[in-house]
C-alpha cells in the first residue's frame, strides 16, 4: 500500500519542491554570472520572493473568470507533476512505471497548451489575452516535432515505456544514436515551458503576458509550476536521450539528477543568452527548420531500429 | 508568530517597484536599474511600492489613479522630485537620487514588517462603465453578439484582416501614459486583431525630452567637441537600453547602462556588439517598422540616416570637418537598421571624441546643432509621435513595439537634464505628504 500509493506521491511532490527551488536557485547563478545584480545570498533569495508573494493579496481584474483563472497555475502544477510522475529514477524507482508513458508526456505538452491559454484568457485582460493566443500559434508548431522526435526514442525501445526507453540505451545513448534528438527535443523544452527566447506567452513586451494580471499566492503557483515544468521536462530529456539512470559507480538516481541539472543548466543559459524571437520567425523556424529535421530524425531512427 | 516571521523574510529580498514616470523622471529607472535590491516591474500587479518619477501632468492623473489601484494589497507609495496629493496618508517625497535605493528599500521593510500600514485604493471599486448588459449572457445584444456591457464594444469581427486572411475578433483598448515599453507619457488606442495591430490612434504624445546641457550651451557658443560627442554616445546608450530589456536580454541591457554610466573617450563598443550580434539581438528579435523617406525626414536624426538620408548637421560644422567627419548611413530603414545605426553612431562619436580630446577641438557654428533627437536650427525637434499612427498598421505586437523603442520620437525639451520643469515646487527633502 505504501510503496504503490504513499511512495508515488512522496517522490513526486519532493520533486516538486526540491527541483522548484533547483531552477530558482541555478536561475539566479546564471544571472549572476552574467552580470545581473543579484542581492542578499541567492540561497535564500528564492525563499524570501516566495515568503513575500504569500504575504501579497491575489488580486482581481474586472470580471474575470474566476474559476478558470485561480484553477489554471494549478492545473499546470498538476501537469509538472504527471511529467514527474513518468521519469524513471533507476530500473525499479519510478512513481509510475506505465506502458504507454511517452504518450503520457505526449498529453503533458498538448494540455500545457489548453492551460496556459486558459491562464491567458481568464483574466479577462488584453496583455494576458495576447500571451494565450501567441502560446496557442507557437504550441501547435512544437507538438509535432516534439511527437517526432520521440516516436525516435521509442523506436529502438520498441516500447513506448520510458523504463525500456532507457533500457534500450546500455549500448549507446540516444543522444548519439540519434544525433538531431536531443537539440530538437531542447528546443521543443524552451517552447513548451515558454522560457528564454521562447518565451513569447509571459514575456516582457507583454508585461509579464499571461501572469500579467496575477499576484499573490496565485502567482507563487503558476511561478512554482513553470520552474516544475522545467524540471520535468528535464528529466525526459536525460530519460529519451541521455541514457536516464544508466552510469558507471554512481547510483542510478544520482546519475539522472546530475543529467538533469545539466539539461537545466543549458536551458536555463540559453534563457538568459538569448533573446525573445519575433513570434513570426518562431513559427517560421518550427514549419520550415526544424519539423522537417525532425522527420529526418525519425527517418534515421527508423533505419537505425530496422539494421 | 509564523506569520510575523513570514513578514521578515519577505522583507530581506529584492523590492519590487512599479515606476510611473512623469515628466524628466526616466533618469530614475536608469538609476535604480543598477541597484541590487531593486527589481524594477513591467505590471503594477508584479510591484509593492508605486514609485511616481518627476511631475506628472494634470491630464495623466486620472490614469495614475487607476494605476495605484491595480497594486495588490499591501503596497505603498514613494513620490521623487513630485509633491504627492495632498488627500494621501503618509506618502514621503524623496528629492535626493542617491537617497532613493534606500527609501525604496525602507518602504518595502517597513511595509512587511507591518511598521507601515498599506496605501489605500483611490477609486471606488467598480466598473469605470456602467452596466449595460441585456440578453441571456448579460452581453448587451442579441444572441451572444454585439453589445457594450461596459461602456466598450465585445470583441467581434468587426474589420477585415489585414494579413493573411485569418480573421480574429477585433480588440479596442487604450494603454498609456505609463506602459513602460512607450515612451513616457504616451498614449494610444490600439486595435488588434490576434495580436496583429490593426489600428493606432496616439493619443497622448510623449512629454518633451529633456537633453544633456552641453547641446544647448552648443547653440550658445563653441563647447569642445568631445563633450558632445560623450552626451551623444550615452543617449544612445540608454534608448538601447530600454530597448534590450523590451527583447529580453536583460544582462546585456544592464552592461549597455554600465558603459553609459562609466562612459569616456577610452571607451569602446567593441564587446557590446559582440555580444549583441552572437545573441542573434539584428536577426532574431522582432523587427519591422520601415520608413519611408517622408516619415525619415519628419523624425530626423539617426532614424533618417538608418533610411539613408544623410542629413547631418555636424557635417557642417568646420571643427567637425577637421575630425574628418561625415554622416554614417543605413538603407534599409527598418527597426534592425536604426539599431545598427545607433551602433554605429555611438562608435562614430567615441572616435571624434577622442580625436576631438587629443586635438583639442571645439565646435564653431553655434545657432544650431544636430542633437541625438535630429537637427535643431530655428525649431527644436518637435513631436513625431503621431507617426505611430501610420508606421504601426500590419505589424505583429512585438514588431510594434520594438518599432516604438527603436524610434526616437519626443520632441526637446526646453530645459536641459536636471532643470526642474516650470511650476514645481521647492524640493522638501524627505518630507512626508499631509493627511487628509
């Protein structure tokens, strides 16, 4: 009983928590590096935001729809944690080990974009209406690749189980087998977790875009489920392409969080090196780039799997 | 006892502060851009202090009043170089930049700590329309079409689109004067379709933009040349700022302010483009925004010259002419080609003012002068904001608003930085405004 229920939702919520607090804390090292000013110790700095959006009332704008508004950071916190839920830790600890759990994270990508247009457009204001609408143009460029690139991963597997994903890399990592993997898949991540050069739904030009309207504890969530997001998405990434748990010495759960701070690190870097991309060129580089390198990829994977 | 240690630790980190910039009161962000313990904020929803920067205008109050109603609960108010309304409880007035960071910070402590009590709400919480809603849906029309339920039309396909075909629903709102992606004081009413701007009234031109001293004292009499040239670079400097921070790029847009702030004749540009250009800042940002000669003429300055006019004042100039100077050009004329040539005008100017420095060179010509704003003979550069209304028509939001920031579009001043616009009242140096 304990191990099938308890257990799950321990780990995932420890995930929830710990890799929250990872993104916040690594975010702020990145920043600091390069430049941005940063006060008090970045240890405690994402703790004292949080102590003080908690203290900040939630406020409302004129007749939003409340129930959507308040439920949306929520439910993308509930998306984080089913992307958790999925990542294996070793060959026996995962919180759910299902058949089908690439198609799992598949329905993660695709609702992140019902929610966060929801967010958008629940709070019946103009610069979080145009942040719905713009996640919405650029969501359905990389669900496809996304789809793709992990038909790749699943191809060599022969199983559309994230455990037997990584089992079919004790030869050679998918990061190698399949070169154009992983790049893809890291842009799909900055896509789908609207972060850095991606970030076209929350971002500056919009004031902040679908959390422009939103403080207080509210906004303590939605913050909480996009570092979440992050992680999750992080933890497929070094599931599908860099081997998950597997690794010499190390312990299998060491293994995957040091691939996974890795895979943050770059997306985390990248977020701060680069900047916002014109939604119109975004799109054009998901249809006319990268889709059809993803259809490459899955060309080679397919050859790959058949010799 | 949780809650008060709650409140302590709030307090210890970064102060979130939503400017609202009057008149002269943009120094102030670059200001405290730099400043550790200040994270400035693009929504007042984002905010727990409301810092009002130089004299707001009459015709802007009504807009601060909704602005300072949309802070959440607590949040309180600091003024600088502004008297505060004389109906707001405990409000202190800060006339001293250096002093600012600090009152900024003691505001947000003593706000956690609960040592000061939160602002009040200015208006009374209701619609700014009345109700008007009739039918099923409370929509004002028939069926679940039209209607004004509040005073503003519903979003409905009320106009062609204008690009591809796809059309949207039409969405009319006003925003200003204190957006801050517009320049300060702007307004305009904005018709989207999807985020595809449809139309663009502006409503409220930008206030005048004070100028560095020396470009007035130019027109008086002859100043040496390297003076110039440094106030030219760092007002460049800044718009490129703002404009970097409106991409994303905040790091870079913090070393933009740092070269400004520390900038001299053995400064270099070196790095900065570097950097900008391995970011992708001239392929990737958004972009657009091209202007034809007539609408290059009217702005003047360097948005001209990036459209290949090559009007330049300093050309005729005989101390400019010894440094060998001639215009630098651009030709494409659209948001990409005004960033390079800022770029390039600010290397230009780092390169005359240290020739001008080593030589000892003056100005000759006074009467006129080329500011950083455009020519200024007989009439000071003037207002070109209404050009917006033409320029920004078929562009995505983000195209539009880099246009916006890419464009140099106050007119002058007629006082230089630092002067006190007319009517102010005597500086009270950390004076608290009256109760009510």
């Amino acid at each position: 009983m304990f191990s099938e229920l308890f257990l799950p939702v321990l780990m995932v919520i420890f995930m929830l928590v710990v890799g929250g607090y990872a993104v916040a804390v690594l975010d702020r090292l990145v920043a600091s590096a390069l430049g941005v000013p940063q006060a008090g110790g970045i240890w405690l700095a994402p703790m004292a935001r949080g102590a003080w959006l908690l203290t900040q009332h939630a406020n409302a704008t004129e007749a939003p729809d409340w129930r959507a508004w308040r439920l949306a950071p929520a439910l993308y916190l509930a998306l984080a944690a089913g992307g958790l839920a999925v990542v294996p830790w070793s060959a026996s600890l995962v919180a759910t080990d299902l058949v089908t759990s690439v198609v799992l994270w598949g329905s993660v990508e695709a609702l992140a974009t019902v929610v966060i247009f929801l967010h958008g457009w629940s709070a019946n204001s103009l610069l979080a209406l145009i942040g719905g609408y713009r996640y919405v143009a650029l969501g359905l460029s990389y669900i496809l690749i996304s789809m793709f690139v992990l038909i790749g991963v699943a191809l060599p597997a022969e199983s559309l189980q994230f455990t037997q994903v990584v089992a079919s890399q004790e030869g050679l990592w998918n990061v190698i087998r399949q070169p154009l993997g992983l790049p893809l898949f890291l842009i799909v991540g900055l896509g789908m977790t609207f972060w850095g050069p991606l970030n076209l739904a929350d971002s500056t030009d919009l004031a902040g875009g679908t959390a422009s309207e939103i403080s207080g504890p509210p906004r303590l969530v939605w913050d909480m489920a996009r570092a979440a997001m992050l992680v999750a998405f992080s933890g497929v990434a070094a599931t599908a392409f860099l081997g998950g748990w597997l690794g010499p010495w190390l312990p299998g759960p060491l293994w995957i969080s040091l691939k996974m701070l890795a895979v943050l690190s770059v997306l985390l870097l990248l977020g701060r090196l680069l900047p916002r991309l014109a939604p119109e060129r975004c799109v054009t580089l998901m249809w006319v780039v990268l889709l059809p390198l993803s259809f490459i990829d899955l060309v080679w994977a397919g050859i790959g799997a058949l010799l | 006892m949780a809650v008060s240690w709650l409140h302590k630790f709030a307090a210890r980190g970064r102060v979130p502060v939503f400017p609202v910039l009057g008149k002269q009161g943009d120094g102030v962000l670059r200001h405290l851009a730099l400043s550790p313990r200040i994270e400035l904020v693009d929504s007042p929803r984002h905010a727990s202090v409301l810092l009002v920067a130089g004299e707001v205008p009459a015709d802007r109050c009504e807009p601060l009043r909704r602005v300072h109603d949309q802070l959440p609960y607590p949040f309180t108010t600091l003024w600088f170089r502004s008297e505060p309304w004389p109906h707001l409880e405990r409000v202190a007035r800060i006339d001293d930049l250096d002093d600012l960071p600090g009152a900024l910070v003691t505001a947000h402590r003593e706000l956690m700590e609960g040592r000061r009590g939160s602002a009040h709400r200015l208006l009374p919480d209701e619609p700014p329309n009345p109700w008007e809603g009739e039918g099923d849906f409370g929509q004002g029309g028939e069926g679940m079409m039209g209607g004004v339920p509040y005073g503003r039309p519903m979003a409905m396909n009320m106009e062609d689109d204008i690009r591809d075909g796809l059309t949207l629903d039409s969405l009319t709102f006003r925003l200003g004067p204190f957006f801050f992606a517009f320049p300060p004081g702007m307004a305009a009413e904005i018709t989207l379709q999807g985020d595809l701007v449809q139309t663009w009234k502006t409503q409220l031109a930008p206030y005048p933009q004070p100028l560095d001293e020396v470009f007035f004292d130019a027109r008086q009499r002859p100043v040496p040349i390297a003076e110039v040239e440094l106030a030219r670079a760092r007002h460049h400097l800044h718009q490129l700022f703002h404009a970097l921070h409106l991409a994303g790029l905040e790091n870079v847009s913090l070393r933009t302010l740092r070269l400004a702030h520390g900038l001299s004749t053995s400064s270099t540009l070196d790095g900065l483009r570097r950097a900008l250009s391995r970011r992708g800042f001239f392929r990737l940002t958004a972009g657009g925004g091209v202007l034809g000669p007539e609408q290059a003429r009217m702005i003047g300055g360097p948005a001209a010259r990036a459209a290949g006019l090559d009007d330049d004042l300093r050309a005729e100039d005989a101390g400019y002419r010894r440094l060998g100077f001639s215009p630098v050009c651009q030709t494409a004329g659209d948001t990409h080609a005004r960033w390079r040539q800022l770029l390039d005008e600010i290397d230009q100017s780092l390169h005359l003012a240290r020739l001008a420095e080593r030589d000892r060179v003056h100005t000759e010509r006074t009467g006129s002068v080329e500011t950083p704003r455009g020519p200024w003979s007989a009439r000071r550069p003037a207002d070109a904001s209404a050009l917006f209304d033409e320029l920004l028509p078929g562009l995505e939001w983000g195209d539009a608003l880099a246009t916006v920031a890419s464009l140099d579009v106050a007119g002058l001043a007629d006082q230089p930085v630092g002067t006190r616009p007319s009517g102010e009242s005597r500086a009270v140096r950390g004076g608290t405004g009256n109760d009510v």
